[in-house]
C-alpha cells in the first residue's frame, strides 16, 4: 500500500463511556450464562444460549472501530473488532460524485460510488489536503459542497 494522503478520524458507533458500560453488561451477561449451563436446573439451562449470543454481542459491538484513509490508489476503509478485521478498497476511478459538507470543527466527504456512500471526517485545518486530493485524483467527479447551519 502506498502512503496516506489524508487519514480520517477514527470513528466508533458509541462514546467511549458507552462502550465500558456495553462491556460490563456483556461480561455479566456472559458470566451469568456460564453458571446457568453449569448449573443442575434443566429449566435455566434453556436461557444459557440466548444470554451468551447477547453478551458476545455487546462485547463485539463495544470493540468496533471504522478507520478511513485516502491513498494515491483511491479510498481504504477498515474495521476493527477485537482481533477481526475487514478492508474496504474503492480506486478513484470508481467514484462518481463527492458531497463536501463543512461542520463546526470537522469537514465530511462523501464520496459516491454506484449507490454505496463513504464519507471521511477530517479536522478543519486539514480541509486543504482533502481538497488537493479531490482535485488531483477526482478532476471528473461531480463535487458538491454543503454547509451545516
């Protein structure tokens, strides 16, 4: 792979205090599963799998992050989760329109390929790479630009 252009700010579906709380609840969830399949009672042993599925669950969810970065070959997306792992790889040639949006402090990309979105967030004081990088790699492409009130 070559070198970064621009890396995206990392982003996780909840706050980090949302995800220790997440964690907690999967871990308990978990634990109380085990004793209940190790248990003697026939009845309780019956919730044993539901409980496990959602304690692995919130687990899972808890260590998920995206990571998004623009290359020279085009825009990589990858997926984190607690040892699992997942690339995306679009090439600038595939990318039909881009949506600028400038927020308070971040700026967004959204770069559209054949009905799939993938948006970049970067800070606001590296708006000119992400610009340099459209410019250069995407001279064709439809762009976009939004501001957020």
């Amino acid at each position: 792979m070559s070198s970064f252009l621009l890396k995206g700010n990392v982003s996780s579906p909840f706050p980090k205090w949302s995800r220790i709380i997440i964690v907690i609840v999967g871990l308990a969830l978990f634990a109380y599963s085990i004793v209940t399949f190790f248990s003697s009672d026939m009845k309780k042993l019956i919730y044993t799998f539901p409980y496990t599925v959602i304690a692995l669950g919130c687990v899972f969810v808890a260590g998920f992050e995206k990571r998004t970065y623009l290359t020279e070959e085009g825009i990589t997306r990858e997926y984190f989760s607690w040892g699992s792992k997942g690339r995306d790889q679009y090439g600038w040639d595939e990318i039909t329109e881009v949506r600028l949006k400038r927020g308070k402090d971040m700026d967004y990309a959204t770069f559209i390929k054949e009905g799939k979105n993938l948006t970049i967030a970067v800070e606001g004081d590296k708006r000119s790479k992400l610009l340099y990088a459209i410019n250069n790699f995407l001279p064709d492409a439809e762009l976009k630009e939004f501001t957020s009130e």
